[in-house]
C-alpha cells in the first residue's frame, strides 16, 4: 500500500518512510490503533485506509494530540505547521479555511471512517492515564519528544505489550532530541522487554521478550 500525504504536512516525508511503517503494521493486522501525535492527520488517514482492507469496519483507530500550538504546550517539540509550499498555504486559508493542525481539519480529513475514529485533544502527560489500554493492540508513538514526556508515554502504553501488541516509537535517534532514545532505552531496560531498532534507527519497534 502506497503511503498518501493528502496535500498536508507529515512527519514520514521521506521516500519510502511511510511505505515502510505502513508494512510493519500490516505485519500485526491491529484492530484497535492509537497514535500519540496525530499532527496533521496523514498518518491516521493511512492507517484508516490500511485497517480498513484489512478488517473491512471493525477496527478502531484512536489519535491524541495536543491540535494546536500555545503557551501551555510550548516545552514540548512540535513540527512546523507552516507550508513551504504557497499553493498549499492559500488552499487551507483561502479555500479550506482551516488550519490543518486543528482537531476539526484533521477529523474532516478521516470523515470517511467517522465510525470508526476517536480524536482527543490534549497532553499525553494528562491524557493518556484516562485511557483504557486493556484492548489496544498497537501503538504509534510521535508525540511530544521531551524525554519526561516520552517515559511518561511509555509507562501509560505498558498494558499494550503486557497484551502482547506493539509500540512503534517514531524518531528514536533524532539529533535534537536526544531525550526520546534515553527514555525509550530506560523503558526497555527497566521493562526486560524485546526493542528492534528500525529504518536506519528511525524507529524503535517494542514488544515482549
């Protein structure tokens, strides 16, 4: 399956990067799919397109982020939203008036699988313990890259491997920042659990030993 970018902003820019995520979770086949860092919602679509072939409407797709740039979140590291490309800048201005890190853009984009879809706007560092983690399977983890935060991340996604599922962290050995290897190496150390690093150390892929 061929990875889309939907005329939007995406963290697997890369030739081939999202080919590549996208087969390794066509390799698990999850039905419940938590992304942690939706951004602009590109992957959330491809992962909708995927499960879809694979479970035709039953699967859930989850995604958390904070949707939008404040004060409040300003520690935390989040991609650039500008477009460099003017077509795209006057198409969500002008045409679309949207901005296409808003939780509206984002659900208007995956409104093809309305039914199956559940956004939640917020920081992961309070978020995430609310959630139910007893029936995901599989979890994207490219959210914020502060090192308190991706432990924090890490710790509230531990049911998810207790379960036998996966958590694919993005951006393992990104150079600017460094605290999204530490946490990730601490959780696989602390945890005793089994962690492959993938795409020339672009993901870290963890599972049970």
């Amino acid at each position: 399956m061929k990875y889309k970018k939907y005329f939007r902003k995406t963290s697997l820019k890369q030739k081939g990067d999202g080919e590549f995520f996208l087969k390794e979770v066509k390799k698990k086949k999850p039905k419940i799919f938590l992304e942690i860092g939706v951004f602009h919602g590109v992957t959330a679509r491809n992962v909708c397109e995927l499960l879809a072939q694979i479970h035709n409407d039953d699967f859930k797709y989850i995604g958390l982020d904070l949707f939008e740039e404040s004060d409040e979140n300003k520690s935390e590291i989040i991609p650039n939203t500008n477009f460099s490309n003017p077509f795209k800048q006057i198409y969500f201005q002008y045409i679309k008036r949207q901005n296409p890190y808003s939780i509206e853009a984002v659900k208007d984009l995956l409104k093809k699988f309305e039914n199956n879809i559940h956004l939640i706007k917020g920081n992961s560092n309070f978020v995430l313990k609310k959630i139910d983690m007893n029936k995901v399977d599989y979890v994207f983890l490219d959210g914020g890259h502060d090192y308190k935060t991706v432990k924090n991340d890490l710790n509230c996604c531990s049911e998810v491997i207790n379960n036998n599922g996966t958590i694919l962290c993005d951006d393992y050995n990104l150079s600017y920042a460094p605290g999204v290897k530490k946490a990730i190496d601490e959780f696989v150390k602390q945890k005793n659990l089994k962690c492959e690093i993938l795409l020339n150390s672009r993901f870290a892929k963890i599972e049970k030993n």
